[in-house]
C-alpha cells in the first residue's frame, strides 16, 4: 500500500473516530439558547468593527482597520448583506444602523462597471430582503433603479448574460461566463417582477438558465465555462462548485419560491445526472468528483468549501441520505486540516488552496440536515465549525478570513458574506425553528430570505 494511501486511511480512521457521534449527549434548549447569544456577540464585533474602521467602504479590513471598496465607489456591500442578519437575530440596533447607512449612502447612478453576478446576490438580494422584512419603500426603489441598470447585460445573441455592465452606460463587456453567472438570477429578478409587476425580469432570467440547460450534454451535465454569444462551451469539465453552484442551487429554489415546473425538472434531470456520474466513496467520506461533462470521465479528484452547499440543497429537496453522506465528507474536510481548505484532492488527501475566506456552505449544509432530520449530529458538527472559526479568525477588529488552514495565517479580508451568510446560518442552526419557517421562506445564495408569497408570482407553463 502507497505511503499516500495509507496516510488517508489513517486520518479517515481518526476523523471517523472523531466524528460526532448519536451516542453523546444531545444540546438542551439552554445550550443552544448560549450558542445563539455567542453568534450574536460575534455579529457585534464584526459590526463595531466595520463601524469603527470601515463605515461607508465596502468591507472591513480586519487586520490593518481600513476599509476596501471593490471598485472606484462604494456599494456599501456589508451593511446592504448584513441587515437581515441583523434582522433575524433580533439585533435592532444593528439593523436600524445598517438601514440607514444604505438608504443615505447607496447609489447606483454611478458611471461604473460592476459584477452581474456579484451585484445581484449581494446587492439586489439584500434590497429585496431588506425591503421584506422592513416593507421600507425606499429599499424597493433602491432594488428597482438597480434592476434597471443590470438588464443590459442580458442583450446577448443567446439571452445570456455577459459577466459585466456599466451601471450608468449599460455597456457589457466579457462573454466567456459560466452556469453560475449566467443562472443566479432567477429568485432576485422574479421577486422583482413580483413586486413591479414588470415580467420582464423574470422572463430573461429564465431564459438565461433555460439557455444552459438547454445545451447540457448527452449525458445531462453541464460544463463550467461558456462563450455567452455563439453558446459553446470553452470548459467542458463538470463539477459541483465554483462558477457552477448556485446554477443548480436556483433551479430548485425557483420551484420552491415561485413554483416553477421547468425549473423543477431541469434540477431533477440535472440532479439525477450528477450523483450518477460525480458522486464518489473513499474512505474519508462521500465526494463531488469532477468529469468531463461529455463522457463522465473523472478529469480532477478535487472537492471544496463551495461544494460544500449541495448536501444542503440535496437536504432541503429531501433527500437526506445523500445528503448525510456528503455531509460526512463536508465534516472530514473542515476538521482533517484545521479548518476547511478551499479545495483538496479528496483521493491523495493533500490541500491544493489552503485558504479559508469565511464560507459558509459547510455551516449551511448542517442547518438544512439538521432541520430535515432533526438529527443532533448536525448541531456537533456545527459547533465545531463556529468554534473554530469564533477562536481561530477573530482579531481585534473582527474576524479575518485564513490565508492557510494548516498554518493559521490569517489574511487582511472579512467578505460581506460572513455577515450575510455565516454568522446568519451558524445562529439559525441553534435559533427555534420559529426564527425562520423554511415553508414560508427561501434563502438566495447569498442567504437572503425571500418570503413565499402564493398571490406575488406563481409561474405557470
Ligand atoms: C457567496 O457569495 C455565495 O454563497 C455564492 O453563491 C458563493 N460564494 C459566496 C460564499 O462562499
């Protein structure tokens, strides 16, 4: 046996030993009630933090206590990502402070070349949530005029978008894209026609996923790069994570929001194809393997903390056996190096990017299984995850993402995302189940909460 080998059995031994198990003893409702308040306090700290050294930047640089825009102005992405947070964990003066922040400060009548992608889950998901948890107008009218300025994009040969829009011009610029930019618009733009009333939102958003499911091979998966103008593919690996994730994540979740029956069964048909042909058993776990999107041949071995997200869609649709196979795998991941790598050869069991900028996906996936299955295994895992991440990324100014698991260097960033998204999966994980009803709301990929209207915009075909 390889000396690699037989090192990979070894550790799978000694996390399958540590992982936690039904045997110990469940959390009472006073431990996670204290769990909660640890979420909260650490929400405080990233937001003083921000306040502090950052107020009116994008983000906050945790280390040096300055502030970074990722472009030439400032779309005040972390109050915008962080008020439901805020929101949800009853933080009233936090949420009162982001507020207002966004509807003083954001504008987007700026001549300014932006993200679709990023804009959208961010920025527009935000404002929709804002505005439906506030039912403050002035957030809708912030969402409507951004609405506005990203529809350009979508003026391709093939209905899908470019990668980049002038906010104020409209110019496009880049057609190579991929499923996940070309698809994440879905639960944004249809709460935007729900709310104007203007179809036109959803109809292109729709058509641009429509457009890549429509190309996807004979054996029903999709590749990872795409030339949005002649429809080709450019990449033709296969994988669950980055560039193609959310493509699939929004497929399902348009069902759920707006009951959308297309949607439905191209994530059936899609999510059939994948654990056929990507899901993969070594003695650590279950993984997403990558493949040719052709032949189904394995291209790269390597698994991630974004592909860490599909055991909680695959929860969430109700398939919790997989979903707690992957899970396993998710659990291996995070706590084999330290902390969760951004991606590792699941077969030779070596790091390939040692960073961990605070994702979510891993948090996410336990909240989903543990509230399907109502299994405490979940909140263990859970709370190894938070711990490391509230002992080992915290500074001084709040919380910074690591340059390297397996050193514990840490780098000068906290994304908006960790407001957004982590902290606000981490709380929910222990929060009654009351917080959030998941038959009355649907989080975007940036865990932005929609509420299910039935009389706003149900999608008929
Ligand atoms: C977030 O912006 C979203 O969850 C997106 O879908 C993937 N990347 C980050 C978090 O990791």
């Amino acid at each position: 046996m390889k000396f690699n080998t037989r090192l990979a059995l070894l550790s799978a031994l000694l996390i399958v030993l540590t992982v936690p198990g039904r045997s110990q003893i469940n959390f009472t409702e006073r431990q996670k009630a204290a769990q909660c308040e640890q979420i909260k306090s650490a929400c405080r700290h990233a937001w003083k933090g921000y306040k502090k050294h950052a107020t009116g930047f994008d983000a906050l640089k945790p280390i040096s206590k300055k502030g970074h825009n990722w472009y030439g102005v400032s779309f005040l992405m972390t109050p915008v990502d962080a008020f439901d947070t805020f929101f949800l964990l009853g933080l009233e003066r936090e949420a009162k402070e982001a507020k207002e922040m966004v509807v003083a400060g954001l504008n987007f009548n700026v001549n300014q070349e932006v993200q679709l992608f990023e804009i959208n889950i961010r920025l527009m998901g935000g404002l929709l949530s804002a505005f439906e948890l506030s039912k403050d107008e002035r957030l809708l009218a912030l969402a409507k005029d951004l609405g506005t300025r990203l529809l350009p994009a979508f003026n391709s040969p093939t209905g899908m978008p470019y990668r980049y829009v002038n906010l104020k011009t409209g110019k496009t610029r880049d057609s190579l894209s991929n499923p996940a930019e070309i698809g994440t618009y879905l639960l944004e733009f249809g709460k935007l026609t729900g709310l104007t009333g203007d179809s036109n939102y959803y109809r292109v958003a729709k058509k641009a996923a429509m457009e890549v499911f429509r190309r996807r091979s004979d054996i029903d998966l999709a590749g990872t790069t795409i030339n949005v103008i002649t429809g080709e593919w450019r990449n033709t690996e296969s994988q669950i994570g980055a560039r193609i994730d959310s493509y699939y994540e929004y497929l399902y979740k348009a069902w759920l929001l707006f009951g959308d029956q297309d949607c439905r069964q191209a994530w059936e048909i899609h999510n059939k194809a994948i654990k056929k042909h990507l899901l993969t058993e070594v003695a650590s776990g279950w993984y997403f393997t990558r493949v040719d999107m052709k032949s189904g041949k394995e291209t790269h071995s390597l698994y991630g903390a974004l592909d860490a997200f599909y055991a909680g869609i695959l929860a969430l649709s109700g398939d919790t056996n997989t979903a707690r196979k992957i899970q396993k795998g998710n659990y291996y991941m995070w706590t084999a190096f330290n902390m969760e790598p951004e991606e590792f050869n699941f077969r030779t069991d070596s790091v390939l990017y040692p960073e961990y900028p605070l994702r979510p996906e891993n948090i996410e996936s336990c909240f989903y299984l543990y509230r399907m299955t109502n299994d405490q295994v979940f909140l263990r895992m859970g709370q190894r995850m938070i711990n490391d991440i509230l002992t080992k990324c915290k500074t001084a100014a709040g919380f910074a993402a690591m340059k390297n698991v397996t050193t514990l260097e840490k780098s000068d960033s906290m994304e908006s995302f960790f407001l957004a998204e982590t902290l606000k999966y981490a709380y929910l994980l222990f929060a009654p189940e009351k917080t959030v009803d998941l038959s009355k709301v649907v989080f975007n990929t940036e865990a932005h909460p929609f509420q299910i209207t039935n009389d706003e915009l149900r999608i008929t075909n």
